[in-house]
C-alpha cells in the first residue's frame, strides 16, 4: 500500500514538473518606474529647448524608455532632422544595442566627426570595452581625445582613467573634474568616479561622496559612509531621500533574508531613480518568478535607452531562454562584438542549437581568444563534433594556459592521437605545474611510455566524441 502511495505521489510531482508556469501580469510594476520617469520629462523638454545638450539626451532615452512606439521614435527622429544632434545621437545608440551594429556605428561615427561630443565618447568606451579582454595596455583612444578636446566631462574623466599609472595628480584631477555641474547628472559615472578612487584613496573617495551628496549627488549619499557605520535604518532613510544605490542595497538585503516582495519593492525605487543595476533586478526577478516576459523587456529596454549594452545581453538571454535565437541573435552579437566573452559563448550555444556548427566554431573560439575557459570548453567540443582535431588541439592548449588540468590532460591525450608525443608530455607538464609528484597524473619523470598511460584514459573520451560526428 505504502509502495503504491510513494509511486502515485511520484507521479504526480513528475506531472506537475512538466505543467508550464502560469504568467502573471505585472505591468503595474513598469507603471510605477513610468509614472515617475514621465514626470521628469517636461523639465527636461524645457531645458533642451534652452540648449542644454545633456537634457536632450536624458530626455530623448527616457521619453522612448517609456513608451518605445512608432508615434514616440517619429516625434524624436523629427527632432533629430530639425538638427537636435543629441537626439540623433539616442536614435543611433538605440540602433547599435538591438544589433545594427554597423549602421549604428557608422551614424555614431557621423555624428562625432560634425563635432557631437556624446557619440564621441560612446565610441571611446566601446573601443575601451574592444580593448579590455586582450589584456594589453590601454591607449588613450582618438574618440576619447575628441570629446574631451570638445569641453565634454565624462570623456575627460574616462581619458583619465586610462593614464592613471602616468599622472602622479590623478586623484586630484578626477576630484575637479567631479565637480562640473554637468558631470554630477550622470548617477553611474559619479558611481564610477567614487569606486575608482576608493581603491587608491578611501578616505578621498568618501570626502568627496561627502561634498557631492551635500551638493545634490544622493546616489552617492550611501557611499559617504564606512560599511561598520551603516545600519538598516541608515541604508532605508537614503532609499527614501532618492539614493538609487541604497534602495538596491535594501533590496538586496531583504533578498538575503527571503523576503522576495519587499526586495522587489526597493529594487523598484532604485530602478524609478535611475539606478541601473535596480532596473536589472527587477527585470530578472519578473521573468525568473513571475514568467512576464513581456513587462521584463519593458524594463530590459529602458537598460537599452539609457546604458548603452547592459540592457542587450539581458534581451539576449531572455529571448535565448525562451527559445527565439533568431531574436536573441543580434544583441548576442552586440556585447560580443565589444569583446566581452560571455556574449560570445552565448551567441556560440545559440548556433549550436540551432545546428549552424561552423558559426558556433567561430564564436566559441572568440570567447576562448578572450581568455573565457567555458568559451575554449565548447570550441573543443564543437570542433571534436565537426572532425576539427587542429581546432580542438588549439582550444585546449588555450585552456591548460587557463589553469585548467582538464584540458591539459585532454591535450596530452590528443596531441598522442595526432602523433605528437612531445607537444603532448609539454601538455601534461604545463596542467601539473607545481602539483608534480604530489598526484598521480603528475609523475616525477615525464618519460614517453609513462606520459601515455597516464593520457590514455582522456584519450578513449575524445575517441567517443570524435565518433559522435
């Protein structure tokens, strides 16, 4: 009786593990960032009209934020063809991060030759980003040097950045540079600022947290203080004054504690105060818990407006997991082409599900160039798929220069296979390291016969992988 309860029950939960996950509605969620983004806008519509370009652009992204309709992108092109630069500025970012990366790009590049300071330095960092994975010094770029030769604060900030090592008054520079009235509007640059600054110089970073929060910098009212003098009721009094950066840290400490309503909660604030990171949690906690794709892209696209590729590699995976990879595709495509790996691992599984081997090839190889050990896993999976014995030997050597005895095992092994017993022994010296004759994969002497038996074993997996062809 007991076996025939304990099966029933069995089956049940098997049954109701396949049951699809009821959507809920949560668009009241995005009405209330909404609302409190719309009643930005026209303070913001009156201050582009009197010239002030950061106003043009915080309006044109919040007004298609919003409401990303026909009607909203006429109304902004218009204004982009009566010669608003700014708001041709937000059309042609928008057009990069959802995939025309080239002819985002080019218009970007446009725009900054006729003198636009914001496409100038959007194109610095991405050049930054280009530059980030392939572990070589940072060069002060062209796009950065122009912008900040235009009177444009942000890029002589991030120009800065790059040449610390070489300016003994670096943080004495980016101190003044802060101050410019038009610097403290953008939350997440103030944000960057403080954090560059307190791994050289704590105290400075939060003298100057201290200045700017009584200047009208609330985001960086929370990071005037050491981590031992912040209570809860400190961290929720700054929530509700407008720190974006402190109804995240509620929010994240009402998650620690299960308590999922109320973090969603003050995540909201921080996303309704322009707090990126806020907005992202919202979006994956909608999709994760209450299966709304459609109000989580609501949210993925104000990323979209406002923070240049955050908000592509979240369409990218919401798209992914939903199976459309023809829509995940192009924002893949977007944070990969600024050379971050994981978009191009993501990008490699999308054409690997979708059968296309030669492309998936291609893009797990990238990620695997980029230093991703996951991306050189993959490329020797797919390559061993596809008979590629030369790419999977390459991929693998890449990840045993990653640390990963795996793959320097795995090396060992086929580099015997292809008949080359040194390159497979230099394989196995390489994954051991200082761990020789401590284990048993690691032998003291490093002879031919003993190397071989010890690779045998990986061997006989590639062999199995090879027939999967």
């Amino acid at each position: 009786m007991y076996r025939s309860l304990i099966l029933l029950i069995i089956f049940i939960s098997a049954c109701a593990s396949k049951i699809e996950p009821k959507k809920v509605d949560s668009s009241s969620l995005f009405k209330y960032v909404a609302d409190s983004l719309e009643k930005r806008l026209p303070d913001l519509k009156i201050s582009c009209d009197n010239g002030d370009q950061y106003a043009c652009v915080d309006y044109a992204q919040y007004y298609l934020s919003i409401e990303s309709s026909k009607a909203r992108h006429e109304e902004i092109q218009k204004g982009c063809d009566d010669g608003n630069k700014q708001f041709c500025h937000v059309l042609a970012k928008e057009e990069f991060n959802r995939g025309n990366i080239s002819t985002g790009e080019n218009k970007l590049e446009a725009l900054c030759n006729s003198g636009e300071p914001f496409s100038c330095t959007f194109l610095g960092r991405n050049q930054l980003l280009k530059e980030m994975f392939k572990r070589k010094p940072f060069k002060p770029n062209s796009y950065l040097k122009k912008a900040c030769a235009l009177n444009f604060p942000e890029a002589c900030v991030r120009l800065e950045f790059q040449i610390a090592t070489k300016r003994k008054n670096y943080v004495e520079n980016i101190i003044k540079l802060a101050h410019d009235e038009k610097l403290m509007r953008d939350i997440a640059l103030m944000d960057l600022i403080f954090y560059s600054l307190a791994g050289s110089s704590p105290e400075k970073a939060r003298e100057l947290a201290a200045d700017l929060c009584a200047k009208g910098v609330i985001n960086l009212c929370y990071r005037k203080y050491k981590s031992n003098e912040l209570s809860i009721a400190i961290i929720n009094d700054l929530c509700e004054s407008g720190s974006g950066e402190a109804c995240y840290a509620m929010g994240n400490i009402e998650r620690q504690n299960r308590n999922t309503d109320s973090s969603l909660q003050n995540y909201l604030k921080g996303c309704s105060n322009l707090h990126t990171r806020s907005c992202s949690e919202v979006s994956s906690i909608i999709e994760r818990e209450r299966y709304d794709y459609e109000t989580s892209s609501k949210f993925l696209n104000l990323l979209v407006q406002t923070r240049d590729t955050s908000g592509s590699m979240g369409f990218g995976t919401s798209y992914h997991k939903q199976k459309n990879f023809n829509q995940a595709i192009p924002y893949y495509e977007v944070v990969c082409y600024l050379n971050f790996p994981p978009g191009c691992f993501l990008l490699a599984k999308v054409y690997d599900e979708l059968k296309k081997i030669d492309e998936a090839i291609k893009y797990s190889d990238l990620a695997c160039r980029y230093n991703f050990l996951d991306g050189c896993k993959l490329n020797t999976e797919l390559s061993l798929k596809a008979d590629n014995t030369e790419e999977a030997s390459k991929s693998l050597i890449e990840g045993c220069k990653l640390k990963d005895f795996e793959s320097c095992l795995r090396s060992c092994s086929l580099e015997f296979l292809n008949g080359e017993p040194e390159k497979g022994i230099n394989s196995l010296k390489s994954g051991c390291g200082e761990l020789i004759g401590t284990r048993k994969e690691c032998p003291a002497s490093f002879d031919q016969k003993q190397v071989a038996q010890i690779c045998n074993k990986s061997k006989n997996q590639i062999l199995r992988d090879l027939a999967k062809k």
